[in-house]
C-alpha cells in the first residue's frame, strides 16, 4: 500500500518533455532529466531545426524513448548493453546524428567516451557530431583544463550550456546559431 503511494507520487512529479508535435514523453524527476529535457526541447529546434528525437535516456529506465527503427534506417544497432548517450537527434539536411551527453554528475564527451560512442555508432550512415551539454557553467569549468586529462572535452566536440535555454531567456537566431554549430 505504501510503495504504491510512493510509485504513484513519483509518477506524478515527472517531466513531461515535447518531442515532436502532440507527442510527448515523460522522465524521472532531476537535474539530470531536466538538462535532457532541455536538450530536447530547446536546443534541437534552435541549432537543429527539422531534427528528429532518435533516443532519450532516463534515470529510471535506460531507453526512455528510442525510435529503433529510425536508427536501424540509419545503419546502427544497438543492443541493450550499449552505452547510449544521453540523447541523440538526427539532422536529416545534413545526414548527421548528433550524439549528446548531458553532464550533470558523469563526465563529459572525453577522448574514451569518444571512442566508445565512435565504435558503438560505427555502421553509421550519417555523419557523426559529439556534443556534451552542461546545465551550467560550474561543471563545465569542472571539466576543463584537468591536469590528468582524465575529464576534458575531446577535440573536435561541441560543448553547450543549457542556463540561457533554461532561464527563460530569448534563443539566439536559429540561423546565426547554425552557422555557429557547423564552425569546427
């Protein structure tokens, strides 16, 4: 009786998340889950208008969404023991998959979680973007510059910080930002 009032409490506090028009999917409660939230919600439309949700993780459950047949279409298995990233969208006018890490306690696209995603997405018909995502500055900074390397950024990734997309304030120009992202 107590554990089903919990459950139904938890189920109640999750957060709801638009993924394409008139379709929406819900994650656990968190910091974690609503930096995901955000990427999805806020950055996709802005530096990837078009784009397409191929896989949300959640806390609670590994694939909280995932359009397998999408990825399949695009050349990549996965199985249930590979370590997705965090979300993954796909441009269709570019053929690219971007392959995102919300970083809200692990660590951020390094030089091995590079490897990792490379080898895991290496049937891939589309070209492949890393892209780690930070809630806010103060982890980012966390993860820079680490005298063992063992938390850097990996070179030739893309690296966003959801604070302005989460305030409430104004995106920047969705076309100023895709000339931005394409930037190497």
């Amino acid at each position: 009786m107590l554990a089903e009032r919990y459950a139904k409490a938890r189920r109640g506090q999750r957060i709801p998340v638009q993924i394409a028009p008139g379709k929406e999917i819900t994650l656990t409660p968190g910091e974690h889950s609503k930096l995901i939230q955000a990427i999805i919600e806020e950055f996709g439309p802005c530096f990837v208008p078009g784009g397409e949700l191929i896989y949300a993780g959640d806390t609670s459950e590994k694939w909280g969404y995932f359009d397998e047949a999408k990825l399949k279409s695009l050349g990549v298995t996965v199985d249930a023991h590979g370590k997705m990233p965090d979300a993954v969208l796909y441009c269709p006018k570019r053929k690219w998959l971007l392959l995102i890490e919300a970083v809200t306690s692990h660590g951020p696209v390094d030089g091995k979680r590079h490897e990792e995603l490379a080898k895991l997405f290496s049937a891939s018909k589309a070209g492949l973007i890393y892209v780690t995502a930070f809630p806010n500055r103060t982890p980012m900074g966390r993860n820079l510059d680490r005298p063992d390397d063992r938390s850097c950024i990996a070179t030739r990734s893309r690296v966003i910080v959801a604070l302005p997309l989460v305030s409430g304030r104004t995106p920047i120009d969705p076309a100023a930002a895709d000339a931005a992202f394409r930037r190497s």
